[in-house]
C-alpha cells in the first residue's frame, strides 16, 4: 500500500513537473515570435534606407541595431532547440543570414574606399580627347561627314 501511493505521489510528480516545463517552453517558444517580428520590422528598416540611398553612417546605425536584434534571436534558437523542437536546419540557416549580416554590416560601418588614382592613357598624354564628339571632329572632309554633315555634331 505503502509502495502504491509512493508510486501515485511519483507519477503525479512527474506529471507536474511535465507540465510545469511543457507551459514553460510554451511561454518561450510563442517569445521567439516577438523577437522575430522585432528582427523583420528592423531588416526592413534597413532596407528601406538602403533604396532611399540614406548616408552611409544612419545605414550603419540601422544594421547595428538589426545584427543586435538578429544575435538575439539566433541565441534563442541554439538555447531553446529543444524545448521548442526547433530543427537544425533552421538554426543552420538563422546562422547563414547571421553571418551575411555580419558582412554587411562591415561593409555598411567602414569608411568608403578611397577612388583610386586615374591611369594616365594615351590621349591625355598627347593632349587629344579620348572620344569623338562633334566638338573635336572637323567637318568636310572624312569618314565621318555624310550629305546631311557630320553626325557627331548633331
């Protein structure tokens, strides 16, 4: 008798203690979708300065704040794979677009490279344009003139 309601008090034990973690990984399973759309409302902030072509330093301060938004969402991910059941592919992935960010972000925070020098042609040499234009063509004579004048010069 003894040993039954041992066991009941065992198996009611651990029903609690399953449910206890089953309502906890709910409650931080349904938090990953808030991170998500925080992250999204962010990348899409950046985006959107990057087709508004904004400077280079706000561009900057947006991708910091997405990558920050993004680091936090990939460490719930790696620290709630099982609770959530959440498939290494997706973690792989989350990783992947992490890792592009990164780049971005290295890209978007530097300086922008300085123009390198103009190589010296020929015609800057000899002092001759490099193009013919209607200006720089004599008309008159040459490949160049039709019955209608020089094409270049319209």
């Amino acid at each position: 008798m003894k040993r039954s309601v041992a066991a009941a008090f065992a198996v009611v034990a651990i029903f609690a203690v399953s449910r206890a973690a089953s309502a906890q990984s709910s409650v931080d399973c349904n938090s990953f979708v808030k991170l998500r759309d925080e992250a999204q409302q962010k990348a899409l902030a950046v985006r959107g300065a990057v087709q508004s072509k904004a400077e280079r330093k706000d561009i900057c301060a947006l991708v910091q704040r997405y990558y920050t938004a993004e680091s936090t969402m990939v460490k719930f991910l790696e620290d709630n794979k099982t609770w959530c059941g959440i498939p290494d592919q997706a973690i792989k992935a989350a990783k992947d677009n992490h890792e592009h960010t990164l780049k971005f972000r290295t890209a978007a925070c530097t300086d922008a490279p300085a123009a390198k020098p103009h190589v010296p042609t020929l015609s800057d040499a000899i002092g001759t344009p490099s193009v013919d234009t209607g200006a720089n063509t004599k008309t008159g004579r040459g490949t160049l003139d039709s019955l209608n004048g020089n094409p270049l010069a319209r």
